[in-house]
C-alpha cells in the first residue's frame, strides 16, 4: 500500500497515518477516516462520507494534520490516491520526499496488481498514466529518479523490479536530454518490459537456487511474452513494442532472443537494458546478496563492456548524483 510521508506519526497496530493534505475536500471517501484522540483511534469521516471544507479547517485549527486508515481499507486507498495522483502532488507545501513516496507506492502499487491479478489494457493505460505524471514531475525537478529509487529496499519482486527498471531508465533518458514524449514511450517499455513473466511458471521466476539450461530456456521466452500481451492489449507503439521484445539484447549480439547487434537495438532499448542489468545487479535475490552500486556499475564496465552502451552508464552514474 502507499506508505504514509516521511514524518512521524503515532503507530496504531492495524492502521497507517497520512498526511491530511493527502485527502481532496468534498470527494467521496470510499475509505473510513480516523483520527487520533490522544488515547485511541475514533472514528472520523465513514466509508460514504467526504471530508468537507470546514470539518478539515476545524482539524487544522485543533491542531490534528494527520489521519488513519485501517489497513484493510488500504487497496480502496492507494486506488483513490492514484485516481487523484495529480491533484494530490499539487497540494501546496508537499515536500520533495512526500512526493516521492506517493509517486514511487503508486507505482509499486499498480505493478503489484497487475502481476498478482490480470493485465488487461484499462491497467497498461493507468501505468502508462502513472508514468507521464512521474515524468512530468522530474523534468519539473519537483522529484529525481534518484529520489525515487532511494525508496526501493532492492529486495527483488518482479514487479518492483519493473518499477525500478522505468525509473532509472527515466533518470538516464533525462539526463541524456531526451524530451518528455521520449521519456514516456521509454518508460512505458521499461514498466512493462518483464510483464511476460506471468506466463512462465512461478516455480521457475521463484527458484531460489541457479536456473537449470532448460529453465532457463523457458525464461528466455518472457520478452515475446510480453510482446503479445502488449499486442493482445491493443499496444500499437511500434517503439515501446520493441523495447520489451528487445530488452534482453547486447550491442554484441551475445543476448536473446534474436542475437541482434548494435544497428538493430534502438537506443530506448538501450537505455532499458542498462536499467534492467543495474536492477538485477543491486537487488537481492534468494540466491543472492545485492552488489553495491560500486560494484554493480564496475561489472558492467568491465565485464559487459562489449554488450552495453558505456555512455549510458554514465549517464546513469550522473543520475544517481542527483538524490
Ligand atoms: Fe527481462
């Protein structure tokens, strides 16, 4: 679920605090409000109700800026706040890191359902939405890639993987200089790049032990995956159509699933890879410990020298400068 701003609130097993500047006035709930008396959690604002311009004012005035939800409330939550994504980044003295969070949970949010129930077109649109918005709010300087991806715990999910996967390849694009339009198709590649995996059997996703050669044979199927669930789902961008099929491609003709070299990898692809390969290389897996960056970063400049692009992972080191 969305996680609560950085600021400290009193915990209430069963419940997460919020920001109340997170809540729009007069907008149905869906949600119950609770609000701390000191003692206990009281009921505030039912499921039903809205939060009206002076009941807010009078919270304010008594000195109360933070609400509760009950954790089961919590899928109806992080949808209103993804509904309202815009509106809520808007509110008037949020910081770099409220932003953050709220646009990083969002994200994972999103993900998390499309992996853990079906993907279908309505959901690829809303992550498509999710990420203009985040664009938006970088190149506004409002938020970093960075920012971010310092809220992942680099403990490896697939779909956080393809959180994190989009926003370095954001970070990277924007440093490079692309324009906002680049940065989208690129970003909606990277978010769905791995969505095939849905179609390979969890046993082998989750094993948490070396990939047998016919596993991993299996694996290496998940770029077309993805690809026909993009096609199936009405995708026609012929860009971000290619980055999922292509994302586990080398300059020097040593990936899969074509064995295609430089001339035939668009550079958003690219960028893809190097974001996807940094991911993989800093998370934890069961069968292994995260590298540091340090580490990750010289990998990929020794060993994968011939199959990445260098400047790429440059600008990806300049990214990460800027937290
Ligand atoms: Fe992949």
């Amino acid at each position: 679920m969305i996680q609560s701003s950085a600021k400290a609130f009193k915990s209430y097993p069963g419940y997460k605090a919020f920001t109340i500047e997170t809540i729009l006035l007069d907008k149905p709930l869906g949600f119950t409000l609770y609000i701390d008396n000191g003692e206990k959690l009281i009921k505030y604002v039912h499921a039903e109700g809205m939060l009206q311009t002076d009941t807010k004012e009078r919270l304010i005035q008594n000195d109360v800026d933070h609400f509760y939800i009950a954790t089961g409330d919590s899928h109806v939550f992080d949808n209103y706040m993804i509904d309202n994504l815009c509106t809520v980044l808007n509110t008037p003295g949020m910081s770099k890191s409220e932003k953050s969070a709220i646009i990083y949970s969002s994200a994972i949010h999103v993900m998390q359902d499309m992996f853990e129930s079906d993907i279908s077109a309505s959901k690829i649109m809303r992550v498509k939405e999710l990420m203009h918005e985040t664009i938006k709010r970088v190149i506004s300087s409002e938020v970093t890639a960075a920012s971010l991806l310092q809220l992942s715990t680099h403990d490896y999910k697939t779909y956080s993987h393809c959180v994190n996967v989009a926003l370095y390849a954001i970070g990277i694009g924007h440093e490079y200089g692309l324009n906002e339009e680049e940065l989208h198709t690129i970003a909606s590649g990277a978010i769905l790049h791995d969505v095939g995996k849905c179609r390979i059997d969890n046993c082998i996703i989750n094993k948490p032990a070396k990939l047998t050669l016919e596993e991993f044979e299996t694996i290496k199927d998940h770029p077309e995956h993805s690809h026909s669930i993009l096609l199936e789902n009405g995708e026609t961008n012929p860009n971000i159509l290619e980055i999922v099929l292509m994302h586990h491609e080398k300059l020097d003709g040593s990936g899969y699933t074509k064995g295609l070299g430089k001339n035939d990898i668009s550079f958003g692809t690219q960028i893809v890879t190097v974001a996807d390969i940094f991911d993989a290389l800093t998370s934890n897996r069961s069968y292994k410990n995260a590298a540091s960056f340090f580490v990750s970063l010289k990998t990929m400049k020794v060993q994968m020298k011939t199959q990445l692009n260098l400047e790429l992972i440059d600008a990806l080191i300049k990214m990460m400068g800027r937290a």
